[in-house]
C-alpha cells in the first residue's frame, strides 16, 4: 500500500504530543497511535469523563500508555488559555501541538465570547492556542503545529464584513469557511515561522471523510453513515494525514496532507490539493491580523 499509513509511524519515545478532541474519532485514533508508539499524550477535552474513558481504552491496547487529561473547551477562549498554561507550566517539553478538535454544521451559536461557534472553535481556538505555546514548542528543535482542515474549504470563502455571522448563517457555508480559514492560518504561520528562523513547523490536514462523531449535525452525513465504510474513511484511516503531519520525518514545513484515493475521501496519506483561495497570501495576513484581535493573542510573529 503507497501513502503514510499508522504502519508507518516511527517510534516515538520521549516525545509529548498535545491533542485536541483525543476523546473521539480522529482526535482518538491520533491518540491512540502515538501513545502505542511510546509518546506522552496530553488529551485536551472539554469532558473529562469521556476523555479518561478514552484513556481506559486506550491503555487496554497499550498497558503503559503515557496520557494525561488537560481541560479544553474550544468554544471558551479562557479555557484555551487555562490549557495553555498548564501545559506551559507542568510539561517540560512539548514535540507537537495536534489542533484537532472541531464543530461541523450545528445549528447557529456563538461561544462564550460571542463568536460564531464553527469560526469560533474551528479557528480562533486553535489560532489562539497555537500562539500561546509557540514559546513552548521553540524549546525543542523539531517542535510541529498541525491543523486540521477540510475539503470543505473548496467552497469556502472569508466574507471580512460578517466573520461572526451576525448578518445570515448558512452552517455548510459556515464550516466552508472555517476550513478555508485554517489553511489561511497555515500559510501565514509557516511564513512567520520560517522568516522568524523559528525551530518550530507547521503542516496541515484532513481526514477525508470520515465516519465520526463531527457529522452528527448533518443529515446527509448522517444518511450516508451507515454506508461510509464501503467507500469512505473509517476514523482509524482518517487518522493518518494527521499522523503524517504530526510525525513523518518527510513531511514538509507549510504542506498539506490527505487520503489520496476516491478524490481525496479516502486511502493513504499524501500531498492533498487546496484551492487559490487558500494560497491567497495577501487574505492570509489579513485574517492573522484580524484573528490576533479577535483573540487578544499576540503570536510573538512579526509580519516583516
């Protein structure tokens, strides 16, 4: 079988790995994976008793799976803080910071700061997050951010006059645009990075579709579930880009990383295809700027 696979993932012992949404689906199987690898997995939750349940079963593969519980919730930028602070403070190094965790399609509401919720959780919270342990990660040469898009974001474009949604709410859309937006935050922050002569990369990535728990929101989701694993990607397989970004020693600062079969919704993990929109350069800058206000979080990245 050609494309990264779990078979492909080196041994990772002595590394820290954080994880977002470890509890289920992608955010699970990446968990699961590294820790059968020998890492230390920090799984960034909003519930703590999913995600020890999560634990549990992961430690019923891997008896001494190195995990520990670190409350998130996405959809509060003080919770992504706190996370960042105690990550800060009680980790000694941390490898790769993994923003999995995400919404899909609900119904329109905001976060606790009052952001729309897929925009909110999808890309401010990991923009945040990100910013606040860069400093952590610039400790240890090799360090990666991975962020989670989509091939969603094909139809995504940023509308600069409505970013909370305040105007019109169309959830396909919505999510379309969170998912450009990620990629958006890839370009610019691999730019920064690397004008910084930072230590630390970034890559992308998207599961193709995968029968998790994100697509509980959308009825055609739901309707093709049941049939998903004849052609599309089980959670375990849309695990893989993530493990690539996150731990193949080829992949490539500001790549990005899919399924390459069935027009990218399943297989192996590869070089995936984004559209112009999330190459646009001058788009990118302006949504870091934009984002950095939105947060209040200074990323400690000139623009040059």
């Amino acid at each position: 079988m050609s494309g990264f696979t779990a078979a492909s993932v080196a041994g990772q012992a002595g590394k820290c790995f954080l994880v977002t949404g470890a509890n289920t689906g992608i955010g699970y199987e990446t968990a699961r994976v590294l820790a059968a690898h020998g890492a230390r997995v920090l799984m960034a939750c909003r519930s703590e008793e999913k995600a020890r349940l999560a634990m549990e079963h992961i430690r019923m593969e891997a008896p001494g799976a190195n995990l520990a519980f670190v409350p998130l919730d996405q959809a509060d930028l003080f919770s992504v803080r706190e996370c960042a602070e105690q990550v800060m403070r009680d980790e000694p190094r941390l490898d790769v910071l993994v923003n999995n965790a995400g919404v899909m399609v609900p119904p329109l509401e905001r976060t606790v700061q009052g952001h729309e919720l897929q925009f909110g959780v999808n890309h401010l919270a990991p923009f945040a997050l990100t910013g606040l342990l860069l400093p952590k990660l610039a400790e240890t040469p090799g360090a990666r951010v991975v962020i989670t898009a989509s091939l969603a974001h094909m139809r995504g474009r940023i509308d600069w006059d409505d970013l909370d949604a305040r105007r019109s709410y169309r959830a396909r859309q919505r999510y379309g645009d969170s998912k450009l937006a990620n990629l958006l935050h890839l370009l610019e922050l691999d730019r920064r990075l690397r004008a910084a002569g930072s230590p630390v990369s970034a890559m992308a990535c998207h599961p193709g579709i995968a029968a998790t728990e994100l697509g509980r929101h959308s009825l055609g989701f739901r309707l093709l579930f049941p049939v998903a694993g004849v052609v599309l990607n089980s959670a375990e397989h849309g695990a893989w880009p993530t493990l690539q970004a996150a731990t193949d020693a080829a992949a490539e600062p500001g790549q990005y990383y899919g399924p390459q079969r069935f027009f990218g919704m399943s297989g192996p993990s590869g070089i995936a295809r984004r559209n112009a929109a999330a190459r646009d350069v001058m788009a990118a800058r302006r949504l870091w700027e934009v984002s950095e206000q939105m947060t209040g979080i200074d990323c400690g990245l000139a623009g040059f």
